[in-house]
C-alpha cells in the first residue's frame, strides 16, 4: 500500500489530467517499461487496495470490459486468488479480441486457475454473491453511454451493492466521463472507492464524478509525472495552511483593509449582512454594509454583529473611499443594484461580484464591456456563480454549464478578463491565461440559503491591496469548503457557517 495514496481535502496541490494527458503519459511509460508490466504494477494495485478495503472479504468479483481496465481487474484477480481469495471474473468480451496487455492478463489468469466466466451477467447465481466487486468494465478511453450488456453488467453490480458488496472502480466508473465528471448516459457505476492509476483524473473531483468515484486513490505505477504539464490543479486544506494570518504587534485596523458590502435590497437585506459579518470573521480592519434598501430602518444595526457600520448610498460618497477598498457587490441586491454596478466596475480596485450583480452585468452588454475592461486598467475582478448565474454570463443553459464545468469557468474568466469562482460540486477556480483548480474541500452541507453570500464575503475580506484575486478567491473557497468539514448530517446555516470560519482561522480544534 505504500505507493497508493488517498487523496482527500487535506492534500496540498495534485497534478489532474484530461484523458489525452493521461494517454500521452501512458504511451511514454509503456515504450520505457516494456508491454505488460504496467498492467502488472495496476493490478497488483488493485488487488492490494481491495484487500486494504475489504481485508474480510472471502467472495470477490471482477467485472471486467473488453479493453485494458478489463485486463487491469484480470491481473487483480490473479493476484488475490494467489493472496488466498475467492477472485471471479465475469468477462464482458471475447477473449481472442482483447487488446495484447488484457490477452496476456487472462492467459495468465487461466493458467493460474482463476474462475473466468465469459458470459452474461444472468449467469451470476444468488449463492455466488460476493463480498466485494471490483468494476473493470470500462477505463478513460469510454466515450460514450454504455450500451447493452455493460449496461446491464453496472445495473447488476448496483443490485449486488444495494445487498452489501463494497465497490472499488478501477481507474474511473464505468460510464463516467473523467474529463467533465458527468456519466455519459444513465448506467454508471457509483463506487464507494476509486483507484486512479498513473494519473489523477480532473472529472473524479468536481460535478457528479464526487458522488460516482466515492472516495479516490492515486498509484502512478511506479512512473514520476512530476515533469508533466497539468491541465487542472486539485487544492486543499494544505494549500491553507501554508499561509499565516499573524498579525504583528504595531498593526492596527488600517493595516487590514476596509471591506464595503453594496447589496441588500428590499426583503434580501440578510444577504449584505452575512456577507458582512463573513468579511469580519475573515480579518478585515473595517466593514461598511450598503444596503440598498434604505427603507429598511430596522437592519441600520445589527445587534449579533455591532460591529458591522451601516452606510447609507456608500457607493455613491467620495471617490477616494471607493478605491481604498475592497467591495463586494450583489449579495441580495435584486434590481437595485443595477444603478451602483457603473461607479464600482469604473471605480474599486478589488471588486467582488456575486448573485444579483452577475445577473445585471449578464442582462446588460454595456456592463459586460465594462467587466471586461477592468483588467487592461489594472482593476481586479472575482466573479462568484453558481451554475444558474454563469449560465446567464455565457449566455446557455445550466445544464450546458455543469457539463463541462472546468471549460465553462475558463471560458468565462477569459471572456470577463476575470478571476472566476463557479461553485458546485468541486468549485473551479479560474483566471486568464493560467491553468483552473478544483477545490477539494467542502460537502453538500453547504447546499443552503446564504452560503453563498459568506463565501463572497470571507472573499472580500481575505482580499489585502497587494494581495492577487487568484490566490486570495482560491484561498477563500479552500476555506469556505472546510469550515464545513467533517460533514454531519443536515443543512449547515449559513450565520453557524461565518462562526465555524472565524473558528477555523484562529486554529480552534473542531472548528
């Protein structure tokens, strides 16, 4: 086990590969290794991985495809019936037709005497349910929705799950697309641990891929990629704790910036508070909520946070005060907020927009010229969608967004000259001209009214003048994502959520 590894939210920073990286990588380190023998180092992987997860299990069951996954899982069980384990393959394919690596796996795997079953999942009998599966039915090379007998094989192995049979997913899901973390059709496999091998994958982190690849393992065989050029970058809490918040002794409110909170319309004006009291809890020196709606009289204070200073029209005072601070604009500002977008996209030197400022600046090709502009005049931009707003700012559905979430969000960062958070499932991070990151903290906790309005908050008051909006948006989604660590059960409010951040950055245990 000691060349497997679990990638989880504690990592520092993970290389992630797309398919064609992946094949390149692969295509190197078989012309210097030799035929066979990194299918050797994945199948011992396996097979030592499953025995770590299921160390009781007598019964296991390989489902393996027609290509070389199918041959990873049939090397895997030879080696666990020569670790004294019931292995079974069922084979979904002719063996004269496998690829040379796979046709060398099963002429290994028959003269080792393992049980290989070259026919239909139907054959599989009730007393032959096993303990554990492992699922080499299809790799990174799947391009399309699994078709009749491998999509009945994954609904078979869902069956046998459901029963209790623990399952290991050899290098992706069987029916995931690994580039975009999206199955390519409805039969996928939903495995309860994933082992990437050689490379991490970017679609195991974000969108659907989470929920399908369960936990995720990473063996590179042996190969170093140390050298090799990424397309996404994987971030974590040990991208946040190589930072120090220490505040020397001559430092005084003025040294942290001031933070400025335009948003809070009619019946919303919770929003521009919590993103207040978020940019508080995160270090800023002084914070001033804009609410815009000044009718509101009863939220001029708040008596949980007295420290919030409540300014009327701020955004329209002297220009001096706009470029000394950071603002967030949009949280809870409804139609309002269409009238302080010029001035502050002209204006703020770090502008932070989030929800009701996205969907006017998406309504409006004047304000979207205006976004765009900011960068050549050396103003800095961190956009906040969700799935919904970034379809409005690319002008297509939701569904066509979550898709392709890590092309989606560099699309826009380019097309706005701006950093882009798009939150979800494994937020991404993007910004012109460098490559996206995953963020691997958080869990559906955070799926609850307001967490979006703290993360644009927390943002904003992380965001020191000499600080870059790449850095400061990646560090605040890390962050976000693991004050709600360790998940527990139900929503967490978004007002418990500024309190576990503000915990969490002064180091207090259970935070």
């Amino acid at each position: 086990m000691n060349s497997i590894r679990r990638i989880d939210s504690g990592i520092v920073r993970e290389a992630l590969f797309d398919v064609a990286g992946t094949r390149r990588i692969e295509a190197a380190a078989t012309g210097a290794a030799g035929p066979f023998a990194l299918m050797t180092c994945a199948g011992d992987a396996v097979a030592r991985l499953a025995l770590a997860l299921a160390p009781h299990a007598r019964r296991i069951l390989v489902f393996a495809g027609p290509g070389n996954n199918g041959g990873d899982g049939i090397e895997a069980a030879t080696r666990l019936c020569e670790m004294g384990r019931q292995a079974t393959v069922l084979l979904h394919a002719d063996p004269a037709r496998l690829p040379a690596d796979a046709a060398q796996a099963f002429a290994r795997a028959t003269q080792a005497g393992v049980r290989i079953a070259v026919a239909s999942v139907s054959n599989l009998q009730e007393h032959e349910a096993p303990d554990f599966i492992v699922d080499a039915l299809l790799g990174v090379g799947a391009s399309r929705a699994p078709q009749a007998e491998i999509a009945a094989a994954i609904e078979q192995m869902a069956k046998l799950a459901a029963r209790g049979a623990g399952v290991l997913a050899v290098d992706t899901p069987s029916g995931l697309d690994v580039d975009r973390g999206q199955p390519f059709g409805r039969a996928c496999v939903v495995a309860g641990d994933t082992l990437s091998l050689l490379t991490l994958k970017s679609g195991l982190f974000t969108s659907q891929g989470r929920d399908y690849a369960g936990r995720v393992w990473l063996d590179t065989l042996g190969v170093d990629i140390s050298g090799e050029s990424a397309n996404a970058w994987l971030v974590g809490r040990g991208d946040m704790h190589r930072r120090s918040d220490k505040r020397r002794q001559a430092q005084h409110k003025g040294s942290f910036g001031d933070v400025a909170v335009v948003g809070g319309a009619a019946g919303m004006t919770g929003a521009a508070i919590l993103a207040g009291s978020a940019a508080h809890a995160a270090g800023a020196g002084r914070v001033f909520v804009d609410l815009l709606d000044a009718d509101d009289a009863s939220a001029a204070f708040d008596p949980l946070r007295p420290e919030l200073m409540f300014r009327n029209a701020w955004w329209q005072g002297p220009v001096e005060a706009l470029r000394a601070s950071t603002v967030v604009c949009g949280c809870g500002g409804g139609e309002a907020v269409r009238a302080a977008l010029p001035r502050l996209l002209s204006v703020a030197p770090r502008l932070v927009l989030d929800a009701d400022a996205l969907n006017a600046i998406a309504a409006d090709t004047a304000l979207q010229a205006m976004t765009s502009a900011r960068a050549a005049r050396s103003l800095q931009t961190i956009l906040t969608p969700h799935p919904l707003e970034a379809a409005r700012l690319l002008g297509r559905s939701a569904d066509q967004i979550q898709a392709d979430r890590l092309a989606a969000a560099v699309e826009m960062a380019e097309r706005y000259a701006a950093v882009v958070v798009l939150k979800g499932s494994g937020s991404v991070i993007a910004a012109p001209g460098d490559r996206p990151r995953i963020n691997a903290t958080g869990n559906a906790a955070l799926a609850t009214a307001g967490t979006g309005d703290v993360l644009a908050g927390w943002i904003g008051g992380r965001w020191l003048p000499d600080a870059q909006a790449f850095d400061v948006a990646t560090r605040g989604v890390i962050e976000h994502g693991a004050a709600a660590e360790p998940e527990r059960p139900g929503a967490l409010r978004a007002g418990d959520l500024v309190e576990a951040l503000y915990r969490q950055s002064r180091g207090v245990i259970g935070a």
